[in-house]
C-alpha cells in the first residue's frame, strides 16, 4: 500500500516538474533538455546506488560501472547540446561548439561496443547457452506432461 502511494506522489511530481518546465522554459529544445538532463541525473544516481550493493571485483559491477561511464558521457553530451541551444553558440560562435558533444556522444558508444563484447566473451566462456536450451528441453517436458494430464482428466 504504502509502494503504491509512493509511486503514485512520485507520478505526480514527475508531472507538476514537467508542467512547470514546460511553462517556465518558453523553448521547446531547451524545456526538453532540463527534462533529459534531470532524469540524466536521476539514473546516474540510481546506478551509483546500484554499484555501491554489488560486490567489488564482480563482473556485474564492471559492466554496472561501464554502463555509469555511459550515461556520463550521455548527460555530458545533452548538457552541451542544451548550453548550445540556449547560448545560441550556432548562431554567435561557431558550429564547430558542437563537436565536443559528438564526441561524449562517440565516447559513450565505445564503451557500450566494448561491454558488449565483453558480455559476449562472457557469455561464450561460461556456456549459457547451453544451459539455456538445457532449461527450455526440460520446460518443453513438462508443459507436454501437464497437456497429457489435461487431457486424460477431461477424458475420464
């Protein structure tokens, strides 16, 4: 119950912050970067809390740090972008303001290649696969036992 009402006064500030953005920032652009930016912040500091449960050393908390790097790199890159739409840096500096984004934004990409591929090694090294068709063999057996259950009752 009290999950419930959390969540539900949690909807509601999400959207009183939205409606408030939204009225305050007249630029679209801009109103949506503050949004992007705050639930930026806000899975950054999900995924700090998340990494600080794990154990140290473990290869989840690895892949849980490369996924932090990640949305730093994103955020770094939606903040840029925001300062550029609101300093007008198109329009007063030069195009080139916007390379340095790209760039958290090519930086963010080059760890996600190399976590998957680092999840895949993962994978082939401990042999999920094989576990998981061993796992859907033995589903398959006893969905087929249930079914043959099943009927033999409606039979009788």
């Amino acid at each position: 119950m009290k999950r419930g009402v959390g969540a539900l006064l949690g909807f509601i500030a999400v959207a009183a912050g939205l409606t408030a953005i939204f009225r305050v920032v007249v630029d679209t652009e801009v109103a949506i970067g503050f949004v992007t930016i705050s639930f930026g912040v806000l899975a950054i500091i999900w995924t700090s809390m998340a990494m600080t449960s794990l154990s140290k050393g473990s290869s989840l908390r690895r892949h849980t740090g490369n996924f932090m790097l990640c949305l730093v790199f994103i955020l770094l890159f939606t903040v840029w972008h925001t300062l550029s739409k609101l300093l007008r840096w198109r329009e007063t500096i030069n195009e080139i303001m916007l390379f340095p984004g790209y760039l958290f934004l090519i930086l963010a990409f080059l760890i996600f290649v190399a976590t998957s591929y680092q999840i895949l090694t993962m994978g082939k090294e401990f042999g999920f696969k094989t576990q998981a068709k061993e796992i859907s063999r033995v589903i398959e057996s006893k969905k087929k036992r249930k079914t043959r259950k099943f009927h033999k009752s409606l039979k009788m």
